[in-house]
C-alpha cells in the first residue's frame, strides 16, 4: 500500500477553527500511520517568513511559501495540512495551480459574527479598535472559495463532525489507500 | 524496506560544485527508488528567501529557512539535499542541532584560486570589480567545517568519484535502506 500524497488546504477566517480542525484531522491520520505534517499559519511565519507585513502582497507571498513546502511534502507522499487564513482567491488558485499532487481546499465556514463574538485571541476587539490596521474581514476583504471540495460549518457542527466530513472526503478520493 | 530520511548538506563556495554534485547524487538516489529532494540555493532564494540580501543576518534567515524545510522532508523518509554555501559555521551548526534526522555534512572543498579561475557565473570578477558588494570568499569569510561527515575535493576529483563518496557514506551510515 502506497500511500498518495495530497495537499489539505484549509481556508477561513482568524478564529474560525483551522488549527484547532487541522489538528483533529491530523491526529485521525496519525492514527491510521498516514504521514501528515501541518503547516500552520502562524509557524509558517515564524520559520518562512518573518518580516512579512499583513499587506497583499506580503499575505501572498506568504501562501507561496507555504504552497511551496506543502508541495514538496504532498509530493513525496505526505498529506501536507495548511491552515493559514488565505484570503484571496486568486493566490488559492495559484497553489492550486501549482499543486503536483491532489489539492484539496477545505472551506472553515464561520459566519464573521460568530468568530468575532468568540474572539479567542482578542484580536477582533483590537481591529475594530484600530490597533491592528489590516485584519480579514474587517478592514480586508475574505474571498470564500467558489467551490471548494469540502465545507465544514464550525459555528454549527462539532469538531468531531467537521473532521469526519474531511476524513471521509479524502477516504472517497482514495487518498487513504484503501477506498 | 522503510527508508530513513537524512539531510545531506552541501556547503562550500560559489562555483565549487555544489548544484552539480547534489544533482549527480541525486540522480542516483533516485535511480535507486530512493526518495529525494534537492533544495538548491538559487531556487530556494526565488521561493522562500526573496527579497532578502546577502548581509550576514539575511543570509542566516535563507539558511534557516531551507533547514526547516529540509527537516519536514527528511523527517518523512526523503533524502533532503541542500546545495547552499552556507559559510557560517554557526549557523550551520544550528541546523544541524535543529534537525530530527541525522544530518551529513559534505563539504564541497575546492580552494578559491581555483573556482575563482574557472568562475563560471562570472561573479567573482563582479565581485573582484566592487560591482558584487557582499561576496563568499571575497569580501565575505567562508568558515570551511570543522569536522564534516564527508570531504569532495572537486578540484582534484572527478564528479563521478565525489558522488561516490556520498553514496558511499549513506550506504556505510545505514541510510540506503541495505548496508
């Protein structure tokens, strides 16, 4: 049984659930031997690109990076977890793009008005003050993905329920080794 | 036969021959269904590192940021081959103290008189001319390895004799899968 490598992209606000998702996702996987990595947003940028503003230029040439490493793992059979906000369309599109193995996005769905009366961190409260000059869904645009292969509702389902939704995604595209 | 993923870190000067050397391995890892991956220092300049110079500090954030992607691949079962100068010995040392899977050090040895007469990029006449303010060898040391895991002499050998070192080395390390 080989396994097949395939990049989970998830996408979403700050606060939507893409960490505390990917992590659930990926210690399912682990659990089964599959060889996973998460690339989390804020690890990436301590170790890939430090110094980047929030600007979109800076934002997209973060998710470069990260669709850079994700491919190299994706390609040597890992299934390589994203979990950066990536706003923008077009740049999602370009990973995509750009993906020599299966590209998966995974929509975190959370309505704005959910994630910032949660505001986990505390950084909706400091946008809307203005600390934080460039925040999604405030004071910079989130572009929803059109179609993406898997939507998970975190302000209504449970992580449990998300996680089986992408596990058995996966499962139905055989990128688990057995469908 | 589950393949144990290392670092093969080439370090030495501009023109030694790490790009050709990385490559030559490579090709034969991979003609031995070997897992591998090349990050060699032009493309993971245009893809993780832009816009960062060759100042010390920018310097050791590129070499930093190739040793955290070649530890997730070798991590999972890939050879990672680095084809960085790399001249600081600090840094180096970092990378290799950061690494989970065991780190091999090949120093491309070639002595300046003589890349410096081949200069095939033509960089150290710019660099000679002032046109190249920061350069390896020049205008900046180059703090060969104290104590690498494997020595090429690229001027005296040929490439096929240097390749054959490295492999040489993994196959006695145990890191071909047979010893």
């Amino acid at each position: 049984m080989q396994q097949h490598g395939c990049i989970l992209w998830f996408t979403g606000l700050s606060g939507a659930g893409k960490s505390t998702l990917s992590e659930a996702v990926a210690r399912e996987l682990r659990a089964q031997g599959v060889a996973v990595e998460v690339l989390d947003g804020d690890e990436v940028r301590e170790n890939l690109s430090k110094g980047l503003s929030f600007s979109k230029e800076d934002r997209d040439t973060n998710v470069r990076r990260i669709a850079f490493v994700a491919n190299l793992l994706a390609k040597h059979g890992v299934i390589a977890i994203t979990a950066a906000i990536s706003p923008y369309r077009a740049i999602r599109a370009e990973a995509r793009a750009k993906s020599q193995a299966p590209f998966i996005e995974v929509f975190v769905d959370a309505p704005l008005a959910v994630v910032e009366a949660r505001d986990v961190k505390g950084l909706y409260k400091k946008a809307r003050a203005g600390e934080i000059p460039v925040f999604t869904g405030i004071s910079d645009p989130y572009e929803a993905p059109l179609a993406p292969e898997v939507t998970v509702k975190t302000g209504e389902e449970s992580i449990a329920q998300s996680t089986s939704k992408v596990l058995e995604h996966l499962r139905h595209a055989g990128l688990l080794g057995s469908v």
